[in-house]
C-alpha cells in the first residue's frame, strides 16, 4: 500500500519540529556551559572583557552543534513516535496497512536531507567560526600568536619573540623524515605587532634545531643597501611538532576545502590522514543520522506493544551513546593507522543503520 502525501507531511513535519526544538534547546545548555567555563578561565585574566567570553562562547557553537546533530535526530525520532503511539495514530495507521517501514520513510528522508545540511551549510559556517574562536583563545588564554596556513600559494608560518614577529612565505614545502625544509623563502621581520624592520629573501631554509638554516640569503632593512649571505640563521620556535600540530586541526577546514587542502599537504609531503578521515567522516553523516532514526524507532515503537516506557526509553538513548562512543573509538583507530580510512569513517553509521534494519525486522516482520 503506497502512504498518502497527507501522512508522510505530518510525520516528517512533526519530525522536523522535534529535531529543530531539541537541537535549540541542546544549543542554549551547550551555550550556557561554555560561557560559564569561559568566565572560570578568565577569572584571573582582566583584559577578557564579559562580551569576549559571550562572543568566543557564540563562535564555538555552531562546532559543536555538529556534534550533537544525531542525538538531535535521535532524540527527535523518539519523541515523534512516542507521541504517535501514544495518541494510537500509529496503530490506526497499522491499522489501515501501512507498515512501519512506510511510515518511517518521511522521518528518514528528512533526516537524510538535515545530514546533508549539516556537512554542506552548518559545517562551513562552523569551520570559520571555529578559525576565529582559536585564534581569540589563542590570544586571551595562551598569550600564543604563532599560526600556520597552506595553500596553493606556498606555506605562511608565524613565530614571535619577546622583541617581535616574523612572518615566512615560501611557494614550496618539503618533509622528509625529521627534516622540513622550504623554498623560495620570503621572511618579514616585525618588532612588535606592526613595525616592520626588515626583510630576508632565501632560495631555501631548512628547519633545525632552534633556528631556520637559510642559504643563499638577501637582507634589506629600510635606508639600507641589501646585503647578501651565503647562509644565514634566523632563530624561531617552531618545531616539526608544531607544525603538524596546526596541520591537524580539520575542524577548521570547510568541507568543501578539504579535498584541495588534502592534495595540498601530501604534496608537501605531509601527513593529511587525519583531515581525509574527518572528510571521510563528515560524508557518512546522512548515514549516521538515517541510523539514529532506525535506533529510535527499534525501542519506542515496542513501547505500544509492551510497555516498559523507562526501560526502552532508556535503552534507546543508551544505545544512542553506545554508538556515538564507538564511532569515537573506530575514528581513533582509524587516526593510528589501525584501520584504512574508508573503514574508520563509515562502518560506525554502517553497522549502526544494520543493526537498526536487524532489529526492525526482527520486530516487525519476525
């Protein structure tokens, strides 16, 4: 029997109401927690002004609604079947021929469609603003200023001093092993925040132990005549560490950037496995959340049968988390090379969707 238009707009339409009530009020507790957190951190700090801690709170939000989006849907799921069931509408509907699987594809495709937002609207919104927010953190809490961009163009590092800063461009990065070593190496010299001192020009430079070995150097300074240098060494705080440590934040990276910033890093002979395994992730998204609706219908459609509210609302949200801990710990092996990327992004929302198919079968069709 083919559901009619009427029914699959109310389920999916209360469905959505759910998810975008839950989903705020998620956001207003996680809101209220950070700025309560930031205001503990800033306690000793006066020049972290109140609107500082509320606009930095504001930035991380949208990064971390990413994170609650399938317990949204869950939770959503839960409370639209729970409602049906409760007010017989499902068992009218069953009544009338429509299998579970029927009324559950609005509820599914409107999950689907969310998990598509979520990685193509709300992901590159929260991408910027987390790039903002960690450079206020940056700032505020660790007194740090040293950041890190690959492009393109080449690579821009920053590094700072007790006297200054210096800013390094260079169109080509290359690491093999231990070693980093950059090419046509343009260095701006700031004492400072903003007055420029002097520039470096160097067809390479090669990172050691405390310093940058640069060959074949140009210096120029304001009034003065460039003066040249077979080598020369220009001291800084970066390290190997360091720099893969900026590398590895693809929370910041817009899913859409991250494949071309990808290309980029393995063509600079970086590691890129942790920023292919967060794209990876981000694709399985839809599947994610069609799973979390399949985990709400398995537990509180049975309530109308059996009762047992507390326990298979329990069990359902129990199982939520059980799978959100998973997904954890697959992403990790997936980080230590344990597992191939493909593998550690989608078999979560994988066997998740599986397991909900097992069990709905099993209930309905069983």
């Amino acid at each position: 029997m083919r559901v009619s238009s009427t029914l699959s707009v109310y389920i999916g339409r209360h469905f959505l109401v759910g998810f975008l009530a839950l989903f705020g009020i998620f956001l207003m507790i996680i809101l209220t927690v950070d700025v309560i957190e930031l205001m503990r951190r800033t306690a000793s700090r006066p020049n972290v002004s109140l609107t500082m801690v509320v606009e930095m709170a504001l930035l991380k939000l949208p990064h971390m609604g990413q994170k609650i989006f399938p317990f949204a849907a869950l939770f959503g799921a839960m409370g639209i079947f729970w409602r049906l069931t409760r007010h017989h509408e499902l068992e009218v509907t069953r009544a009338a021929g429509v299998s579970a699987w029927q009324f559950l594809l609005p509820v599914m495709i409107v999950s689907f469609v969310l998990g598509i937002g979520k990685i193509t609207v709300l992901n590159p919104l929260a991408a910027t603003l987390l790039t903002r927010y960690e450079r206020l953190e940056s700032m505020a809490f660790k007194g740090e200023v040293s950041l890190l961009a690959l492009s393109k163009g080449g690579i821009w590092l920053r590094q700072a001093n007790d006297t200054g800063q210096s800013v390094i461009h260079a169109t080509r990065v290359s690491q093999q092993g231990h070693d980093v070593e950059l090419r046509d190496v343009i260095v701006f010299i700031y004492q400072g925040n903003n007055q420029f001192v002097g520039r470096i020009d160097a067809d390479s430079a090669q990172l050691e132990d405390g310093f940058w070995h640069m060959r074949d150097t140009r210096i120029s300074e304001p009034e003065k005549a460039p003066q040249f240098e077979k080598e020369y060494w220009l001291a800084t705080d970066l390290t190997l560490d360091k720099i893969q440590d900026s590398f590895a934040i693809p929370d910041t990276m817009s899913f859409w950037d991250l494949p071309a910033f990808i290309a980029t890093l393995e063509k600079a002979g970086f590691s890129a496995q942790r920023h292919r395994l967060y794209w990876h992730s981000l694709l399985a998204s839809p599947l994610m959340m069609c799973a979390m609706i399949l985990i709400a219908a398995t537990f509180t459609l049975r309530h109308g049968r059996r009762g047992a509210t507390v326990w298979v609302v329990g069990s359902g949200v129990l199982t939520g988390f059980i799978v959100y801990f998973f997904q954890d710990i697959v992403f990790a092996l997936g980080m230590s090379n344990s597992l191939p990327v493909a593998l550690a992004a989608w078999a979560p929302s994988s066997v998740a969707t599986l397991l909900g198919v097992a069990m709905l079968l099993h209930l309905e069709d069983g």
